[in-house]
C-alpha cells in the first residue's frame, strides 16, 4: 500500500493515496478527499501519454492533468498501476487465419501477450485510428490494437485492409 498522506501535494494541487481497502483516494486543492477515484487517459490509442482524467466512483469528472509528468513520481507510479490493472489492449504481432470472408467470422492471431482467437461480428468492428494503426473490437467487447500495419506480414496486412 502507497500511503502519501504525509506528503506535499503534486504540482497539480493533489495527493493521491491508496486506502486500506485498495481504493484511490484524491484529494484535491481544497482539501476534499474523493474516494473510489478512476484514473483514465482521455486518448489511450492516439496520446495515451497525455490527458489523465480522474473520475469519481459515479463516473464524473474531478480533475483533468494535460501532462502526467506534472505529477510526482509517487503518485505517477499508483496512477500507472492502476491504470495497468484496468487497461487490456492486446497487440496484435500477426493475424494467422480467419474462417471466412462473410461475418460472422473467427480469427486466429497472435498478440504480444500470446496467440489468441476471437470471433469478429461485423466489419464494423474494424476500426481505422490512425494512417496505419487499427483497433478491433471481437464479439466478447475485447479490444485488439494493431499498432503498425506496416509491421504485419503481407498475409495479415492484406487481410486487415479487407475490413479497413
């Protein structure tokens, strides 16, 4: 457990601590603490590095932070694991089969954290995020990235720009 109560607030006017219960609790320039804070990046795919929201446990907004490096390392280092311990966003490193041309279809991929296979409902679920960055949403609500499609083998590069 990270306790810093004791010490001054960040930059930004706040200190961020974890409670007994494993909750983060804000508190503000005012003094006011806010428990069951959610730490979440406003632009995960396109600036994941910038624009930290801290939300509170009915989802509203409390304070915004355009540069998460204005904050302590303390404090960066709670707001990092708990964005890890709520962000899944496999990487997808090659795509090896999909059952079909017509959805729905099942592909079969390998990801940096393993192979994987999930069903795609609609093209629609293939995104375009970028001039060659894609994000795919299979019929579970998981999210895949494809982070470069420069970077994929021409059998999956050919197969993401069918449903780009």
């Amino acid at each position: 457990m990270v306790n810093l109560a004791n010490r001054q607030p960040d930059v930004v006017g706040i200190r961020l601590q974890v409670d007994a219960l494993g909750q983060l609790v804000l508190t503000d320039a005012a003094g006011r603490a806010h428990v069951g804070v959610v730490p979440v990046r406003a632009f995960p795919l396109s600036d994941p590095h910038h624009w930290l929201s801290f939300c509170d446990s009915q989802g509203r907004e409390l304070l915004i932070v355009e540069d998460p490096q204005e904050l302590s390392s303390d404090t960066r280092a709670v707001v990092e694991a708990a964005l890890a311990s709520r962000e899944f966003l496999p990487t997808i490193q090659r795509i090896t089969h999909v059952s079909g041309t017509s959805e729905p279809c099942e592909w079969q991929v390998e990801t940096d954290r393993g192979p994987s296979k999930f069903v795609l409902k609609s093209e629609d679920d293939v995104r375009r995020v970028g001039p060659h960055r894609a994000l795919i949403t299979d019929a579970d609500g998981v999210r895949y990235l494809v982070a470069d499609s420069r970077r994929l083998d021409t059998y999956s590069r050919r197969t993401l720009e069918l449903y780009v």
